[in-house]
C-alpha cells in the first residue's frame, strides 16, 4: 500500500484545483471534472493503485463474461457520495484506485468505528472515525504489515495483517483487508470468481517479486540494498517501504 501523503504539496496541485473549482462554478461537477486530478494522484503512486498496487498502465487484465476487460485508473470519492453529498465536490475526498479495488471492493461501503457507529451530519463528519484507509492521510505502516505464505489451496500470496493487536488501528486494517480483499484471500472470497482469480493471480504477482527482497532483508540491510539495487523497479512500491522497515512475516509452511 503507497503512502501519498504528498498528494498536496505536487507542483501541479494548486493549478489543477484551479481548473477543477473553475469547472464546478459552472455546474460541471461530474466524473469528468474531478478527473482532472488522476495524472497527480497518478504521479505519485507512480501508475500504481494505491490500494493492492496493481499496475496502471493498461497492461493488466482479466477475464468477464464479455472476455477480457482492462484494469483501470479511477478517481472516485473516499467518502461515497450516497452517504455524503455534501463532499460530492471536495477535492480533498478524492482517491485514485484501480477500478477492481473502486467499482468491484470498495463500491459505497464506508465503515465506521465501532462498527455500530452512524453517519454524522454535515458540520461533524470530521469527528468520524473511517475504517478504511486513506493513504492519503493515513500512514500505512501504522496500520498493515506484510505476510508471505501459502494460501489454503497452496498459491504462494503476499497479503496485508494488522500491525496492532487492539484498538481502533487494528479495526481499521481488518476492514480495509475485508473490504479490498487483501487478506485471507482464499478464506474472503469476492461473489465473482473472475474478479477473485484476478485479485489471486496479483497477490502471487507480488510474492514472486518481493520474496527475494524479503529474504535479503532477513540477512541485512546491505544485502538489501544490493537486491534493490538490482531491481530498481521496485523502489517505489509501497511493499519495498515494509520490506525495509522489516514490518513482514515470511511462512514458508
């Protein structure tokens, strides 16, 4: 999961949302106006989902009952617009995701904390407490840590676990892990078997790419380096931050 905490200090931030704020004055506040921000959010995640990290450059696909469709780059609202429209045009309720991780995980869900908890109005949703992660403005490695392992039919996975035991951390990475399926792949299920064996084949994209980094970090920092820097690629994935920060688990059994 990417860190884009620097989302607003982007050169190209403040002229964008001049763009933006001057499409919504003339009424314009559609899917189309709000995407004026996907090359920033894309420039900092370097064409990656933030959520599952999967590649947006149209490489990836999977198949649908029409064949095969491409995996694409959305800029949809963090607060869904069904339980909040008031944040409908709010530049700051904006996040790229894939659109497997947008249209087929998230879709309007919006947990809060304690689960039981109800929406607040408009003057208070600010005291919420979301159970879905922003990368945005949430720090990832406060709230996951990696594991490789196999899954329960034997496919080598990297998934995200809490890192706190307790609390509200640890609630907020159960359900980000629940809603976008990045845990316990094989165990929660999505309904659709195509989207499941795409969200699968990604998660055992990326045991395959970061277990020798892990292992290398297992032996030190400098072996580390020398693995990274022979996969410079990698640098950018917010994995690789995990993997050095030794916030991971490796099950070989």
């Amino acid at each position: 999961m990417i860190n884009m905490s620097s989302l607003y200090e982007h050169n190209d931030y403040e002229t964008t949302l001049e763009t933006f704020q001057e499409q919504v004055s003339n009424g314009e506040c559609t899917y189309t106006a709000w995407g004026v921000f996907k090359p920033i959010h894309m420039d900092i995640t370097k064409n990656r989902c933030p959520i599952c990290e999967c590649l947006l450059d149209n490489t990836v696909t999977r198949m649908t009952n029409r064949g095969f469709t491409t995996v694409k780059a959305t800029i949809d609202h963090y607060r869904p617009q069904e339980f909040y429209p008031f944040l409908k045009c709010d530049d700051k309720n904006y996040i790229l995701m894939c659109s497997e991780c947008n249209t087929e995980y998230k879709k309007s869900k919006f947990p809060l904390y304690p689960l039981d908890s109800t929406r607040w109005c408009e003057e208070e949703f600010v005291e919420e407490k979301p159970l879905i992660i922003n990368p945005i403005i949430d720090n990832p490695l406060e709230v996951f840590e990696l594991i490789f392992k196999l899954s329960s039919r034997g496919r080598k996975v990297l998934e995200l676990r809490p890192k706190e035991n307790t609390g509200y951390l640890y609630a907020k990475a159960y359900e980000t892990i629940k809603v976008f399926g990045l845990g316990d792949c094989e165990e929660n299920r999505h309904e659709n078997d195509n989207i499941h064996n795409c969200r699968i084949e990604l998660l055992s994209q990326h045991y395959d790419r970061f277990y020798a980094l892990a292992k290398a970090r297992k032996v030190g920092k400098d072996e580390f380096l020398r693995v990274l820097s022979e996969h410079r690629e990698n640098v950018h994935y917010g994995f690789t931050k995990f993997i050095a920060k030794e916030q991971f688990e490796i099950i070989e059994s």
